[in-house]
C-alpha cells in the first residue's frame, strides 16, 4: 500500500509496533528488511521488542480557503509562531521534533519549555499536549512560498549502552508532515542566536553519477530496495547510506576515519536537501547544514564526507535525512539510527 507524505500531513498520525513494522510505513518506500544472506540486525531486533503506541501531530488552527482547503501559513517578517498539537497513546517516553524549512534544517525555540535556539526540542510523551515553535526563517524571501516540514522523532534521547543492549531495534522513527509557508517579507539576514552545526565530517562532497546496472541490481538491493530495475528506477526515489564501504543497520566501531557515502536516485526533478546528524544535530559539511540535489533522469546524488572519530564522543548517534524541498508526493526519508562507539 502507497502512503503518500499529503496523506501523513493530513492525518498526521502513525501506528508504532514492532510485531507489525509495516504499519509505520510512512512513507512506505521505506526499504525492506536486508536479503538473506546480508542478515539485518536491526530487523531482528524490532521483532524481538513490543512497544506499542500511536502517535499523532499536526498543525493548531491552519489557515483554509473559502472552501476548506489548507493554505500557506502567512510569514510577514521577524520571528516566526507555529502552534503545534501532538498526541500519543501508548508506551512512549518522548518525542523529539526537527524543522525543515526549504529541506534545509531549521533551529526553533520552544514558548514556555525553552528560550533557546536548537535543532531538537524534547517533549515527554503525554497524552496530548499544545506547543509552540518559535524561528526565524534560514531561508526564503519576499513572493516565495516555501516548503515546511515537521518531522517527530521517537525516544530521540535512547542510546544503547552497548552492554545491556546493542541495537536501538524500535527507536528514533521519524513521522513527517508538510505544510507551506507565504513570505511576504524577508527574514532576518541573520539568525544570532542560532546554533552552529555540530563538526564532525571532512572531505565533503557532492556529485552526480549515472546510474549503472551494478547499482541498481547490486547498492540498491542491499539497502532494502530489491525489485527496483532500471526500467523502473524513475518511478520512485530510493537510497543508500554506506559507513566504511558497508550497509549498517545499527552500530559500528570508529577507531579510524570512516568514509560515508549516501545516494539518492528516482524521480527526474525532485528537488531535495541531505542533512547528516549527529546526536540529532546537523552536521556540517563545507560550512553548511545540508547539501541540495535535484534528481536527474539516470543520474545519482551522492553526497559523502569522512568521519572524524576525535571529534565524537564515546556514544554517538548517527543517520541521514533526505527532505523534500517542494510540498509534493515525493517521499521524506530518514535512515536507520546508527551507534558510533569508541572502545577505548
């Protein structure tokens, strides 16, 4: 069944259970478990757990037309307030959200929780609270209409320790909902109390690649993606995110720098921003929070950088996000939560 992201923001809800993953499958490109002779911890380690819990979010009072359809919500300059409800039933500690604005992530404060800008803001997971997020725009101008994306993550403070367990199995999915936003005035040209993003990559960089029959029956395979063939490669968009040349599913050792490699590939023009995080913070690659690419028919985005482990602490967490830069069906994704650990 094909959950598309304007069915997400409409209803802004999603059933989290491990005994039944497919159920949280929004959006549900979301890569399958890995072939059989490439075992799938991470898959393993949802069936062994039962967390149950529903989880809703959505927008207070969004603007509607005359005949009820949503509109963009208006931005006249300076800081701007988005009223936000969410909702949880069940077994859940806490839900943490990021912003995107444009695909590019976008630092907020809370009113009545945090005066201070941060890419995260954590929540416990009451029954149904109201919260407001506060930010003044990193991108846009006067006649835009951007893109704007709220992405809710699951027991976002949840590391394994590495004794008593190894895999985060049910933890830190993501549940997006996109809206847009009308500029009628410029924001700020400079956000000051913005948080600089965290360093822990070199050598970035950003390329195309044509796609090649080893990619497609080979990368795209192993990362969940099976059935896809390069007559078929453009109806969809799919990933890859590799750590030291292989596909993890839920911790690796950093002794060393490790290479990282993310792609993405599908839909000729679509438009979107990669971000890669560390602690549920963007990470910096040249100077930036994110890297654009726009899909070419045949072609791969590859977007890589080189870990740093001395720039990491003992635990880290770690994935990749591709967010839409344009409100369309295209699919938001955020990879597997992967534990960077030292041993020493």
């Amino acid at each position: 069944m094909r959950v598309k992201p304007i069915l997400a923001a409409l209803l802004g809800a999603a059933l989290l259970s491990a005994s039944a993953c497919t159920s949280y499958d929004i959006p549900d490109e979301t890569p399958a478990a890995a072939p059989d002779d490439a075992a799938n911890p991470f898959q393993e380690a949802q069936d062994d757990t039962s967390l149950m819990a529903m989880l809703s979010h959505e927008a207070v009072n969004p603007p509607l037309s005359d005949n009820g359809e949503r509109e963009p919500f208006p931005y006249d300059g300076g800081e701007f307030r988005l009223d936000y409800h969410f909702s949880v039933t069940g077994d859940l500690d806490s839900v943490g959200f990021l912003l995107f604005l444009d695909g590019k992530p976008q630092p907020y404060r809370t009113d009545g929780q945090s005066s201070d800008y941060a890419y995260c803001h954590t929540f416990d997971a009451a029954e149904d609270q109201e919260v407001s997020f506060l930010f003044e725009p990193v991108s846009g101008k006067a006649g835009d209409t951007l893109n704007l994306t709220i992405v809710s993550i699951t027991n976002p403070d949840f590391q394994p320790d590495m004794e008593s367990t190894s895999s985060y199995g049910w933890y830190h999915n993501a549940l997006p909902v996109s809206m847009e936003m009308s500029f009628s005035a410029d924001p700020p040209s400079a956000a000051a109390a913005a948080p600089g993003p965290a360093e822990a990559l070199s050598s970035c960089s950003v390329r195309e690649e044509k796609a090649t029959a080893q990619y497609v029956e080979e990368d795209l395979a192993q990362a969940g993606w099976p059935d896809i063939t390069m007559d078929t490669l453009d109806d969809g968009v799919y990933y890859t995110l590799t750590l030291g040349g292989d596909t993890i599913f839920d911790n690796l050792t950093v002794d060393e720098p490790v290479p990282v490699r993310f792609t993405l590939c599908g839909t000729p023009g679509a438009r979107y921003d990669i971000s890669f995080f560390l602690n549920h913070q963007p990470v910096a690659m040249n100077g930036e929070t994110s890297s654009a690419v726009t899909l070419s028919k045949g072609g791969v985005a590859v977007v890589e950088g080189v870990i740093d482990p001395s720039l990491l602490g003992k635990l880290s967490t770690f994935y990749c996000v591709a967010v839409p830069a344009e409100n369309t069906n295209t699919p938001f994704y955020k990879t597997n939560s992967i534990l960077l650990f030292q041993e020493a």
